[in-house]
C-alpha cells in the first residue's frame, strides 16, 4: 500500500505538470483538437496515440498498414495489439462515462495507461510473492517495482508506451517459473504436477511477452534456459528427493506452453492477410519451433548434467538433431534474410529511460565516459550488488535443494539481461524487473527449501539500501514543479503544435505530404493530420530513404523529380532540428552541393515558394526560426522574388527583403516587382521610396499590365496603395480581390496580408460573397486579429 501511494502521488506530480505544459497555449473553443504534448518527445508515444486513433475511427481491431508515414504510399505496422487494446479500451470507457469526444478521451488515457498498469502489476506482483515466497518476498518485490532506477521510470503520465508492459511480462515469465521450481522441491505428493502446471504457465506468459514486444521477451526466455542449465549444475550430486533421483524442472512442458502461445497470438494478430512475412521484431512462428527445439535441448542437456546415461539409440539421435535444427532456425532466418530482427540496436534503445532528461548513449561504456560516475550512474548500477549474495546463497552448504534451484533459474535471466545492458541502455529496465525475481528467489519464506531468518533479513536490508539512490533520484525528478520553467522540448513541441494547427488551416490535410525531420512529422500528424515521409522507426525505411536522397539531391531537377514521385507539398525547416541536414550528409557524405544546402542559402527553385508562418513569441528562444516552402508551380523569376520579399517582411527580416528589393530592380517592367519593393518601402519606412513606386505604378493600373498580375500580388497592390493613402484606387483593388477569392487563394495568403484584405474591405464596405468563405477567412486568423475584426 505504501509503494502503491508513492507511485500515485509521482504519477499526480508528473500528470500535472503535462497537463500544465499541454495547457500553455490554451485550446480552440470551437472545438477540440489534439493537445497532449509528450514528455521527452517520445516519438513511440505519438505513434501508439495515433495507431490507436485510427484503430478507432476506423473500427479496425488490429492496425496492421499506416498512411501518414512514407506517404503517399504507408508503411506496414509491425507493433502488436495488446497495448492498443489496452489504451482504446480505456478512452472508450472515458468516452462513455464522460461524453467527452474520443479524442480528448484517448488523450486521458495517454495519462491514465502507464501509471494504472504499474500499480495493477505492483498490486498483482506482491500478492503472488505474498502467497508463494512469503511477506517478506511481496514487501521487497513493491518497493523495487516502485523504486529501481531506471524500471519505476518506464511508466510515465501523458507517454504511452508498451516498454513497461513488456518488461512486466518477462518479469512473470520468469517469476512463475521460480514459484514452479519451488513447487517442485516442496515435498507434496502431487509435486511433480503442480510444478508441470507453473512451468506451462510461465510459458504461455512468456509467449504473451513475444507478442507484447519480441524484443524484451525473447532474451528473458533464454536467459530462463540458462538458468534451467544452472539449475542443473546445482543440483548435481546433491541429496534425492523422495529416495529417488531429482527431479528436473519440466522444460518441455514450459516449451510447449510458450509455443503454443506463440502461435496463437502470432495467428490473432496477423491471421489471415498478413501471413508469411520474415520480420523477426514482431512474433513470429519460427519463434515457436525454435523454443520448442530449446526446450528439447534444455532438458536432454539438465539429464545429461544431472547424470542420466542417454542411449545412443536412433530415436535419441533424433531428438538432439531435432533440437538443434529448432534452436538454428532463428538465426539462419536473420543470416538468410540480412536482418538481426530483434537483436538490431536503434536510436530509442540508446536512451536509458523515457524522461526528458534521460541519459542516452551508444552503450554503457559510453555513458560513463560522457557523464562519468553520475547519480543516475550509480543509481543504475548499485541494485546488481544483490546479485552477489544471490551467488553466495547457490553456493552455500546450507541453503535448501529448491531455493538454489529457484535462485539459479532466476540468476540467468539477470546475468542474460545484463549482457544486453552493456550494450543498450534500455535493457537496465529489463534487468531491474528481474532483478525483482532473484529477489522473491533469494528471501522466499522459512521452510525446507529456504536460507534462515537472520541471512533474510540482512539481504533484505542490504537490497533497500542498494535501491535508496535510485529512489532518491527518481522522486526529486518528479518533484520539480508544475508550473517550473518550460525547457527546450516542451517549447519545440509547442511551436510544432501551432504550425500543425496553421498548416491544416492553410492546406489541405487530405493532399498535404510533408518532408521535415521525424520530431516534427510525427507532432505534424499527430496534432494536424498531415502526412509526412521520414520517421526514424525501423518500420519507416523507405520513407527515410526517400527524404535522405531528396535532402542530399545534387540538382534541383533530381529533387524535383524525387519530390513530385512521393507526392511532397511542403518542407519544413526547424532551425533546433537539423535532421534534415543529417539526411543530406547521409546521402552526399556531407552537406556542401546538396538541396539542403542551397535552401538554407536561399538558392531556391522557381518551384518552391516561402511559406510566412509566424512562430510564437517566447522569451528566451528569439533567435529560433522556422522556414517552410510550399511545392508549387514553375514560378517566373520575378514573381518569386516577389513572393520571397514578402515573405521576409511577413517575418520581419528586413535586411532580407531590402536585399531581395535590390535583386528586384532587374525587372524594371515587371508591375508584381514595383509592388514587391513598394511593400519593402512601407516596412523599412521609406517614405521617399515608396512615393517613387507609387509614381510608377499608378499610370499601369489601366494597363494590361495588372490584367496579367497574379492574384496575391493584386492584394499586395491594393494594400500599397491603402499605406500609399491611395484610397481611391485601392479600393477598386480591394473589390476585385474579395470577388475573385477561392479556398486555394485563400489560404495561399499570409495571415497579415489577409488581415489586411479584410481591413480595408470593412472599410471600404465591401465583404467576401461566399459565406462560407468568409467564415473560413475568419477561422485563418490568430485569436488576437480576429477579435479586432
């Protein structure tokens, strides 16, 4: 009850201050619309919100194919049902309560999912370990579930993510069968069956755990063989139980649970349409074979350990033929097919927890070396000191046949989960939840099968301390503030918010593909509905490979042909994000000669036009920016100076658009250039200047000449010649302007210049025909503008 507590004031701690963060900018009254902003900006997060969403919206019980990734074309979706399922059934239950909108009910249970699975599997955890190791096993297990660093950190408020269930799963796939073992050396006469019955139940857990996520489980399960062998070592030569021989754990048993598991989630989750695929990160039958083969193996090898004579009969030849052919099969499918699968290391499996603040690093080695001997180090490291004791236990005279049994099948786990620590952060989760096994192994409670009182309690004493670091630090993280200082992440995925939100009013969210760095396409989808093509999950390949030769394209003709095959409207520049540069060096090997590079020195195609979007004022971040440029037709030259000279006045950078108005004076018939420098004029406050252009434009206005001037550029006129004080003639501007708008115009013009429009049409009495269009010119302007309207 007590860990129980903690974890629910820190989940309350950490809920409100997303919930602070999330609320910032405050939300649209007229309706709702995604808000949520996740700690750390955890792309897994995004990702399951937005599978789940669809998996609602569109009825589908298991997501198998996405579009708004590698558009236009999707990807496939390999990340299993289970935790979806888990997080649709809890928005429903909101949805049905609240009446709130799915939506905004899905976003509860982004809040609710974690830190409720924590506590079921705190509460579910100590009450097994109560019932089968005793008090002082439950007591131990709640406070290291609650406690150890970096494990308690798996379950955040606001970041839905599968890692902390997939961590419980091996967690109980390794639990039961240390309660199988015990069961085992118990001394009851139906011994042999009860312990056959744990084993075949921790298989079927461990194939839940294969499903769940196969690369949490799968190093568990043969880390449970290797303890299985351990087992066996142990108990070689010792003392017989009922004047015969030990019996050995039932490995086949727990074999043929777990394949059997395995096959039937493998057919829940992709039967019938999405058979016969090779990918080895996501269950799969061969799977199955190969643990029905390792448990073949295991039990042969516990009999042979064990003293048992094999007959070198054909049969027994055989079965170790069969063996090795299932145990090989993993492994040949990843040489065949050139995948490592679930032992491929990527960028989240770097990062040692989910925080904001988490450390991240390529291993172990190059965390200490960056960070050195930090809290966060030593709080990762001081729990596996309980390992040492566990040894001393398996070694000891005096320790019981059946609590050095069940000490060795849960010291192979560890050892086996530590092995991945080293070489991937994420694996020290891992390697805390069965850390929680050893514990229940190593303190079960008195009896024939256990150390004594006094070694107990002194162990039990010795693991608290080693977890009080880690406790320290994981609580005085949550207990930073709610209303503290918002840092880097938050404010980012804040801007990223607000452009999804101005992108889906300004283009069309059901023909928009976006090419941006993979934070800003997945916050893009998420809050705007927009597509993009590069993420960095490994599902996401060919997206990635997409935007790498795009961004490192050396023409502009290869980059136009490559943005027009994938169907790409808009590119998104964030100056805090500079993968789009990692892509270009990617390609090219280095940035100079790329279409990055000449974007970021304004060498643009006439193809690409610059998008105004204003980012939000935030003290500390002035000197942030962001640019997009929207994919249009062929521009002529001095119609894209035009537009760029615009642009840099609606951003206010004034040096920039002077510079451009100097390039413009090439085109001294051009009319949309006269009206580009006059708009430069009025920004810089040359009055002299602005006169001149006036003097030039004013006899061309019954010419041909403005018969030919694009649309947009006629506003930019009419607004000139209202800051001009040319209000007779602006006014025939304004009109034509408000008859001839359309939905494409209209959100083709930056939000000042429309603000303007609608001004001087107020003014001058005149309003947009179409009602509708007129009300979705109001809905394009910020909340400030258009209270003044």
């Amino acid at each position: 009850m007590g860990a129980a507590a903690c974890l629910v004031w820190i989940d309350l701690i950490r809920a409100s201050r997303v919930e602070y963060v999330s609320g910032v900018a405050g939300e649209p009254a007229d309706r709702w619309q995604p808000r949520l902003i996740v700690p750390g900006h955890d792309n897994a997060s995004y990702g399951w919100l937005a599978q789940t969403r669809q998996m609602i919206a569109g009825r589908e019980l298991r997501v198998r194919h996405i579009d708004y990734e590698n558009a236009p074309i999707g990807r496939a979706v390999y990340a299993t049902s289970p935790y979806r399922w888990w997080l649709g059934l809890l928005a429903w239950c909101d949805h049905r309560v609240s009446g709130r909108p799915i939506g905004a009910s899905l976003e509860w249970a982004a809040f609710v999912a974690d830190p409720v699975l924590q506590i079921l599997i705190l509460v579910v955890s100590a009450a097994f370990a109560a019932r089968h190791f005793g008090g002082l096993a439950a007591a131990l297990i709640s406070i290291g579930l609650a406690a150890a660093f970096p494990f308690g950190a798996g379950f955040l408020p606001g970041a839905p993510s599968d890692q902390g269930l997939a961590c419980a799963c091996a967690l109980w796939s390794i639990l039961l069968l240390v309660a199988g073992s015990r069961a085992l050396h118990s001394g009851a006469a139906d011994a042999d069956r009860r312990a056959r019955r744990w084993f075949f139940i921790a298989g079927v857990t461990g194939g839940v755990g294969l499903w769940i996520n196969v690369g949490a489980e799968a190093p568990a399960i043969a880390g449970a063989a290797l303890g299985g062998l351990i087992s066996a070592a142990v108990a070689r030569g010792r003392p017989t139980i009922s004047g015969g021989k030990v019996v050995l754990s039932p490995w086949r048993v727990w074999a043929g649970g777990g394949a059997l598991a395995t096959l039937a989630a493998y057919a829940i989750e992709f039967f019938p349409s999405h058979l016969g695929g090779w990918q080895l990160r996501a269950i799969h039958p061969i799977f199955a074979i190969a643990w029905l083969g390792g448990g073949e193996a295991l039990a042969r090898t516990a009999a042979w350990i064990q003293g048992e004579k094999g007959r070198p009969a054909l049969g027994n030849i055989a079965g170790w033929v069969c063996a090795g052919i299932g145990i090989a099969v993993v492994p040949i499918v990843m040489w065949r097919t050139h995948d490592l699968g679930f032992l491929a290391v990527d960028l989240p499996a770097m990062r040692l927890t989910r925080l904001a603040e988490a450390a991240s690093a390529v291993n172990l080695a190059a965390w200490i070396s960056a960070d050195g001997m930090s809290p966060a180090v030593w709080a990762t490291l001081l729990p596996l000191l309980v390992i040492g004791p566990a040894v001393w236990l398996l070694a000891r005279g005096g320790t019981g046949a059946g609590q050095r049994s069940s000490i060795a099948i849960a010291l192979g786990p560890v050892a086996l989960a530590l092995c991945f620590a080293f070489r991937q952060l994420r694996w020290w989760n891992e390697a805390d939840a069965l850390l929680m096994a050893l514990v229940a192994a190593s303190v079960a409670a008195p009896g024939a099968v256990s150390a004594s009182s006094f070694l107990r309690r002194t162990w039990s004493g010795f693991f608290l301390m080693m977890l009080l670091p880690g406790a320290i630090l994981w609580v005085s993280r949550a207990d930073s503030g709610t209303r503290a200082p918002l840092n880097e992440s938050d404010v980012f995925q804040l801007i990223e918010r607000d452009l999804a939100r101005w992108l889906e009013a300004h283009a069309d969210p059901d023909t928009t593909v976006v090419l941006a760095p993979d934070n800003a396409t997945v916050a893009l989808h998420y809050y705007g509905g927009l597509r993009g093509l590069a993420t960095l999950g490994w599902e996401d390949r060919d997206g990635l490979e997409a935007a790498v030769r795009i961004a490192s394209a050396s023409t502009n003709e290869e980059a136009k042909e490559l943005i027009d095959r994938r169907g790409v409207t808009h590119i998104v520049i964030p100056s805090w994000d500079p993968y789009l540069d990692v892509y270009a060096q990617m390609g090219m090997g280095q940035l100079e000669g790329t279409f990055m590079s000449r974007l970021h020195n304004w060498r643009v195609p006439p193809w690409l036009r610059p998008v105004a979007y204003q980012l939000p004022r935030i003290p500390g971040f002035e000197g942030q920016s962001l640019t997009v440029f929207e994919v249009v037709e062929d521009q002529e030259d001095a119609v894209a100076l035009s537009r760029t000279a615009e642009y840099f006045v609606e951003i206010g950078r004034l040096d920039q658009a002077a510079a451009v108005a100097v390039a413009l004076r090439r085109f001294p018939a051009n009319m949309g250039a006269w009206v580009a420098r006059a708009q430069v004029e009025v920004a810089v406050g040359d009055t002299e200047g602005l006169a001149g252009s006036l003097k030039i434009l004013m006899p061309r206005l019954g010419s041909g000449a403005i018969r030919t001037l694009p649309w947009d550029r006629r506003v930019a006129l009419a607004i000139v010649l209202a800051q001009g004080r040319r209000l007779d003639l602006a006014r025939e501007q304004v009109r034509r302007c408000l008859v001839e708008i359309n939905q494409p115009r209209l959100r083709a013009l930056p939000t000042a210049t429309l603000y303007r429009l609608l001004v001087l049409g107020r003014a001058f009495g005149f309003a947009i025909p179409d009602p509708k269009l007129r009300e979705a010119s109001l809905g394009l302007l910020p909340d400030d503008l258009r209270a003044k309207l």
